[in-house]
C-alpha cells in the first residue's frame, strides 16, 4: 500500500512560518482522508488537519484553525502543511497521513526563540 515521507520541519521562531512537505510513495493516493497528526512526549498523537470524508471542507484542530492550511497536489503525490503564525506549542513531531499506508517516521518541528 506504499509509505510516506514527511519532511520540511526545523527550527523556527515563535510567529514564523514553515511548510511540511509529505511524499506519497508508491500505492495509491487515496485523497479522502488524508492529514496532519502531530506528536509530543507522553501524549498521543493528535489531528491537526484533514481532508474531507464526508464533511464538506477540511477539519482542522482547534488550536491550529485559521493559521495552519493543508493542501496536496494530486499529480506530484504530494501533501503539504503550510504553518503560520507559529506558537511554542506547535512544537511536536508532525505525521503526514494516508489511508491504507503506515505512519512515517515525521518531521520534527521546534518553535523557541
């Protein structure tokens, strides 16, 4: 069913932005579902955004909605986070999902001063 590849994150300071890129390799990409989970220390993973199942428009995590845009480019198998207005606790290992495929290994993503 393929993999996936997350990569793009680094370190940016609190109220910059930064846009995760996330590779679809192999298999199928399936569109409905596909997403952003992220990850800190002793918490599970969580959702940051995904694309329709069967809602109208994309879901977002409360705390990121209104700054944070998930796209993908269907030709290139490709899914993209874009992130603004970054926030200390955005900090987190971010996740790219895709139906069918296991987890990747994430893109780290450390927002400080």
């Amino acid at each position: 069913q393929g993999q996936v590849m997350e990569y793009g994150g680094g370190l940016v300071q609190p109220g910059g932005s930064l846009r995760l890129s996330c590779a679809a390799i192999g298999g199928t990409f399936t569109l409905a579902g596909m997403g952003w989970y992220r990850q800190v220390p002793g918490s599970q993973r969580e959702l940051v955004a995904q694309f329709p199942t069967n809602s109208i428009t994309t879901t977002y995590a409360d705390s990121v909605r209104g700054r944070f845009t998930a796209s993908r480019d269907i030709d290139k198998r490709m899914v993209y986070l874009q992130m603004n207005s970054l926030k200390p606790e955005d900090t987190a290992v971010y996740y790219c999902y895709i139906p069918g495929r296991p987890w990747g290994q994430g893109t780290q993503v450390t927002v400080a001063s």
